[in-house]
C-alpha cells in the first residue's frame, strides 16, 4: 500500500501511469477482502461483514487529496480509503472480522467492534498527544447512522479556532489551520437529523469540512426514493449553494465510477476547504453496491433484474479497468497480473490471519485438555468430565468462551474432592479471567496517573474580608481565570456569548475573550456537543453549553454512542476530553425541570457525572477536569445562581475532587445521601429533625460517576446503621443505582439495622408552579416523616406514629 499518495499535477506518464496502476490494485484488493470477508461470515469464522465494495474509486480519489493533519469522520464503508492510506492491510481487516484480541494483529479496536470500523492513534501510551499535523488522523469509527456526523463539524471547527485565535499552542494540532475534516456518509443516512443538523451548522460557520454523501440508492432494502425529496440529496441542498453575495456550501456532483472528474472533484474540493475556510459537499452518485448492505442478507431480494445488471455493468472497478485500457494506459495482460497477485495476497492474509487468531486458543485448549485429563483420572465424576473433555477437544476451531465454559463447568464436579490438580485448574481459570477480562472491558474510563478521580482535592480559601455574593459570580469570576490561564479553552452554547449565559455565568467574558471563544451557537444540540468532542480530539479544551438538562436529550445519542464510548472503542489511543456544562433541578413545571439521572447515569458510562450542590463546588469541577484529560458532564443547580456564597481568593486554582462524598452534617441515627439542589432542602429536613431527638447524618454525593471511590458511605452507615438516600429522579433511577453501589459494592447491608430505603420524586414529570413542585418532588415534610417513620419502627415508643 502506498503510504504517501501522489496528487495527479505535473508528474511524468510514467508515474501517472505507476499510480493508475497502483490505485487499481488498491481497488481489487479491497474487492477481493470485501468477496472473501463475506465468504468468512458464511462459514461462521466472523460473526458479521459489513463491507465498501462498489465505492472503491471515489475514496481513492479523496485519499489522494488527503493530507497529513487532516482528519477523516467517516463509517463502515470506507475500508479502501483507509488501505489507500496505507492504515489497514487485508490481514489485518480479517483479523477484524475475527475480533483478535491482540492490538498488534487488529490495530482499530483489538476486536472491540465490528470490522469495518477504522481509526488511527491519537496519543502515546503514557496519554500524551503525538504530533497530529504529521499522521494522517481517522476519528474512530461509530455503526449508528449519521452519527460521524456532529464530530465532524467540531473537527472542522478546530482549525478555525488555531487559524483565527491568538495565543493557542497549536504544535502537535494544527499548521496555521490548514487542515481539513472529511466525512463520508451514505445516501440514505442522509435523511437523518444528525446530517441536516451538521450541515447547517458548517454552512453557518464557514468551516474546512468536505462531506462525501457515496450514493448507490438504496439504504438497505429501501430506494432512494422513500429516503430523499427528488431522490436526491444534492438537488435537495442546491438552497445551500454559495454564490458572489452569499456564503455557503460548494456543491459538486460526479459520477462514482469517473476516475479523471472525482480526483478533478477532490483536488477542488480540498483547496477550496483548506485555504477558504469553505464548506464543501461531494455527491458522489452511479454507485454500487455488490454484496448488498451486509452479510444479513442478499441484494437479489430487493433489486430488480434491470438494476442488478446495470450494477453490473457500472461498477466502478468494472469501469476503471475499462478506461484504463481504453487510455492505453496499460494492457489486459497487465491488468490480469495485478488481479491475480491481488488475490492471492488477499487469500494468503486470510489464511495467516486465522492461523494467528486461532494459534494461541490451540495452546490453551491443549493445556487445558491435559490437566482435565489428569483430574478425571481422579475423580469419581471421571463420566461427566469426559463428557466435557470431549466435546472440547473435537472443538477443531475453539475460541476463548469454549475454553473457560468448559473448565468452569469442570470445577463443578470436583467440589467434593480431594484432588490436588483441582487446584492448578482453579488457578487456570482465575488466571484466564485475569488475563482475558481486560481485554474487553478496560479504558472505560482513563488509567493513567493524571485521570480526573486522582487529581488531588484543594479547598477554596477565603480571606477575612471576603465578600458574599451571587453563586454566579463565583462562577463567573472562576471561568474568567480559567480562560485566562488556559488558551486553548473555549465555550458554546445557546445565549452563551453575547449575554454571558442565560443565568450570567459568564458575563462580561466574550467582550474580554471574544467570540470564538465565548460564542453563541444555534438551537441545534447535537451538533453543540459534536462541536466539543471533534476540538477535543484536536487538543484544545472545549465547554459545551447545553443550556437546560432536559435538552440532554436530544444530543443523548452523540453523547452515548460517541463520546461515552471513545476511549474504550479505541482501547485507550483517541481522547475526547469534552467538559459539558448544563443547569437542572427544582424548576417548576413539566419542561426543564426533569431529573433523567438514572438515564444518564446508564447511557454515559465512560463520562464523568457531576452534580454540584453550588456554585463554588461546580467552579472547582471544571478546574480540577482541567487538570485532567477526560470527558464529564457538571450539571449545576438552576436554583442556585442568585443564592449567597463567599467569593474564594484562589479562583481557577481550587479544585473539587471527582468520586469523593462530602459529610455536610454530622449525626449518629441515620444517614441521609443526596445531591445538587435536593440536597439543600435535606439539610433543612436534618434541622427540623433534631427537634425530636433525630440527629441525622448528611452526605452530599458530589460525584456520581464515579461514585464515593473511598467507600465513606459504609463509614457512615457503620455508625448509623440506617440509610435514606433522597433524589429528586424518577422512582427507581438514580437512587436504585446509589443504593446499589452502597448495598451491593460497599456491602454495607452488613451494618443495618432497618431496611434501606428511597425517597423520589413521583414516575411522573413535575407539574408547574410552586404546589406542582411540592406535590411531584420530595420536600422537606417529605424527608422529615420518611426518616420520622423509619425510627417509628426502630422506637415506637420513643417516635409515635405521625399519620
């Protein structure tokens, strides 16, 4: 594979021809692992195929104009780009398929998605950034359609923050912001939000991004013509056409099997990109596809005869042969030479990458046989263990869940036995798990030393004539030190440049900074939070406003399927450390005052949770996720900004820490757990119970992913021996996953007295104004009668019932 592709401008016939040809084997190999990649998932040895066949000759094309610092957001069918860029070999595409385990022998995800899923690394084992501007970046790869989308506008954004933004460190990111973001979609996906959203938004901000739509047609089984208005993307963007009055987009169509007009198209579209600043979209249209979507099922069902014989006759290999040898450019016994060697390469990487992937299981299965031999020669239950032995060894082709199935279900007939290798077998599956666990559950969350859970805790320090003021203001004055010590940080959002947020959070600060990095966006939240994870991945250190958490929802998707899952996908060598900043709880109505943790807490595994109880807390978050290099979402109290908090003397340089609970109030009968805006009107329940000889003990949990790492909780509830966690969530959401986490991980069921029990809001969204709040969430009355009946049935003597 040609590592560093030539463009077609002022070279010799003979190179030209030596790249012609070079891109033609390029073409037949990707084919061929496309046919025997499908052969592969037929007989069993891959699970699923999902393939770029018939869009070979226009990802040639686009690798040509590809240059080193630009970055690719692109989907599963883009596999000859990637050869073409000489990132992925035909071994290790099978190894893809195979899912190998090993990083060395499957170089995107080490088996942890599916083949056809690509991406490069974006920094070194100890978490450093490598130098971008001198690799060729792909951003790992997502199945969900059109969710490559968001990323791509944040990694086109970036090299207009490093061109246009004085005082940012560009080394390792960005020369002068020349680089351009490329993403590919299919025709069909671009009927969903995640591309309309994008699309406007780039046209709006005038960013380095050229978007490949490959058209074939067809999404799935469905025509084109129930995916697109006119059954066609291009026409139905023509409005977005830039013209001498008007920015906007440069829309070029080219025929997907026209070699000389897509590198024509490309050359066009990458100049346009990297010196203007100017969106450009590609349609590539007269595309193939001839396996079909996938290995699920055959074309044949649902396409005519008519079309599957002009997909035959207009495939883009087909037609690139075909004008090869009409150009004289080479001959036919050329041609079939690089055909040949193409497949038998192909099948002898196929062949080897089995044999890699299965050499080692062959080890462990005979390891395994022998001492399972060697324990039913032992053991009375030798019929049983024979059986499994068995089974096992005429297993010609294992894989690791046969391997430890098998010994575990061993382990089950020797429990009653004397016999010493029961043992070694006991000590085999322990290590098996320990060996082989991690290599599908690791890099959820970061692992170096500088993770966001180990950078140390600093307290506000506050002088003798510090002030009291607005919680904003603490909030404000620390964003405005965070900006100033760090340059490469900015922040978006809806209402967030011009009036400094709709609570005043960050007033003042674009007048100071300017307004590309406190800026205002438009009503599209998918795209605000693609904006962070695309710059993050390009070393600056953006804050995504969302500006209430209900509106969570709608960038749910981006969140969880993208950035949730980023560093765990790439087995830790890409990092998106996007802070997203939004404001929730105790607002009084249906809209904007929903408490979704128990969803978010699920669906954002890989993202820290924050939950500030106020402003000053909330300040020292975003300092200490700025120490670090991890994605985390701070949700702040809405209710809080206007309540009084003295102003600390070291802003920008206290830092709460991540994964710690915080002991409010001292108390020896109960432990009350609660977070954010509840959390204050627990503290009030905890005063008015002290009047009847309660003396409750409140802890704020902070963090709630991670959550209390240092297990005070079960401290607490070893003093108190009773647990009311109090939440303002939907009656088993996030309070079930704190209970969880303290009866189960904690174990500290082991130190109650009384049942553990929750106090939520009521399965329905709060009702408006202030008696609607009252009736839907807990109040203090609330708090006070729950923990007044709990010590009922402890004492009820001493605490008669109430009602």
């Amino acid at each position: 594979m040609n590592n560093n592709p030539e463009t077609s401008k002022n070279i010799s016939f003979d190179d030209f021809k030596s790249q012609i040809l070079n891109d033609y084997k390029i073409a037949v190999t990707s084919r061929e692992c496309s046919l025997l990649g499908r052969r592969e998932v037929l007989t069993g040895k891959a699970k699923f195929g999902i393939f770029g066949d018939g869009k070979e000759l226009p990802q040639l094309a686009m690798a040509r104009a590809f240059q080193n610092g630009d970055f690719r957001s692109g989907y599963y069918r883009d596999q000859t780009f990637i050869m073409a860029l000489g990132q992925l070999t035909p071994k290790e595409l099978f190894h893809g398929l195979y899912a190998t385990t090993d990083l060395e022998l499957e170089p995107m995800s080490a088996g942890r998605q599916m083949g056809g899923h690509f991406g490069t690394y974006s920094i070194n084992e100890d978490g450093s950034w490598r130098d971008l501007t001198q690799q060729k970046n792909s951003s790992a790869d997502i199945s969900c359609t059109a969710g490559q989308m968001p990323r791509l506008l944040g990694l086109a954004q970036a090299s207009k923050i490093y061109r246009e933004v004085e005082g940012i460190d560009g080394t390792n990111f960005s020369k002068n912001g020349n680089e351009v973001a490329w993403g590919t979609i299919g025709n069909a996906s671009t009927s969903e939000g995640h591309f309309f959203e994008t699309f406007n938004a780039a046209g709006v901000m005038q960013v380095p991004m050229v978007i490949s739509i490959w058209d074939d047609e067809y999404g799935i089984s469905v025509p084109a013509k129930y995916h697109t208005t006119k059954s066609n993307i291009s026409k139905v963007l023509e409005g977005f056409q830039r013209n001498e009055e008007e920015k906007g987009y440069e829309i070029i169509v080219v025929k997907g099997w026209d070699y000389t007009g897509l590198i024509h198209a490309y050359e066009t579209a990458s100049d346009l990109a990297r010196e203007q600043h100017v969106p450009v979209m590609i349609h590539v249209t007269e595309l193939t596809q001839p396996q079909g979507h996938s290995t699920s099922g055959s074309h044949e069902r649902y396409k005519s005869k008519d079309r599957l014989e002009w997909e035959r006759e207009n495939d883009c290999n087909k037609r690139y042969r075909e004008w090869i040898l009409e150009n004289n450019i080479a001959n036919e016994a050329e041609l079939l030479e690089i055909e040949k060697t193409a497949k038998v390469e192909v099948r002898t990487a196929r062949r080897e990458a089995w044999s890699e992937f299965l050499r080692p299981l062959l080890k462990q299965k005979e390891e395994l046989v022998g001492l399972l031999n060697r324990i039913a020669t032992k053991s009375s239950n030798k019929v049983f263990l024979r059986k499994l032995i068995n089974e096992l060894a005429e297993t010609k082709e294992p894989i690791k869940k046969d391997l430890i199935s098998t010994a575990r279900k061993s382990l089950r007939y020797t429990l009653k036995e004397n016999i010493g290798e029961v043992k070694q077998l006991q000590t085999w599956i322990n290590n098996f798990f320990e060996e082989s666990q991690p290599k599908y559950s690791s890099e959820l969350y970061s692992e170096l030393p500088n993770r966001a859970s180990a950078i140390e805790g600093i307290a506000p320090s506050y002088g003798p004539d510090s002030p009291e003021v607005d919680g904003r203001v603490v909030l404000r004055d620390n964003f405005g030190a965070v900006f100033s010590k760090y340059p490469e940080t900015l922040v978006f959002g809806e209402d967030t440049g011009a009036i400094g947020d709709v609570n005043q959070g960050l007033e003042g600060l674009q007048e100071k900074f300017g307004p590309l990095r406190i800026a205002d966006t438009g009503i599209r939240e998918t795209t605000i939070i693609g904006q962070g994870i695309g710059m993050a991945m390009r070393g600056l250190r953006p804050i995504a406003e969302i500006q209430y958490l209900d509106y969570i929802l709608y960038a749910l998707q981006t969140l969880s399927d993208d950035l949730a899952t980023l560093r765990y996908r790439t087995v830790g060598k890409q990092k998106a450390p996007l802070i997203i900043r939004t404001r929730g709880h105790r607002l009084e109505g249906i809209w904007h005052s929903g408490s979704p943790m128990g969803g978010l807490i699920h669906l954002l595994r890989g993202i820290y949770i924050l939950t500030p109880r106020n402003m000053t807390q909330a300040a020292g978050f975003y300092n200490t996720l700025l120490k670090s290099d991890e994605p985390a979402l701070v949700i702040e109290s809405l209710n809080g900004y206007r309540l009084k908090e003295k102003m600390p003397s070291n802003l920008g340089e206290f830092c709460t820490p991540i994964g710690q609970v915080e002991t409010i109030k001292e108390g020896k009968d109960i432990t009350l757990l609660s977070y954010g805006s509840t959390l204050r009107i627990v503290e009030k329940a905890a005063q008015e119970l002290l009047e009847v000889d309660i003396d409750a003990e409140v802890i704020d949990a902070q963090s709630l992913l991670p959550f209390d790492l240092n297990h005070n909780m079960v401290k607490s509830i070893a003093k108190t021996n009773r647990l009311l966690i109090i939440d303002e969530d939907v009656p088993g959401g996030c309070s079930a996953y704190l209970l969880q986490e303290i009866i189960e991980k904690q174990q500290a069921y082991r130190y109650l007295d009384s049942a553990p029990q929750t106090l939520t809001a009521k399965a329905h969204r709060p009702a408006y104004a202030t008696d609607g709040d009252y009736f839907s969430k807990p109040s203090s009355e609330d708090i006070f009668e729950k923990v007044y009946s709990i010590m009922n049935e402890v004492n009820p003597v001493d605490y008669p019932a109430l009602r």
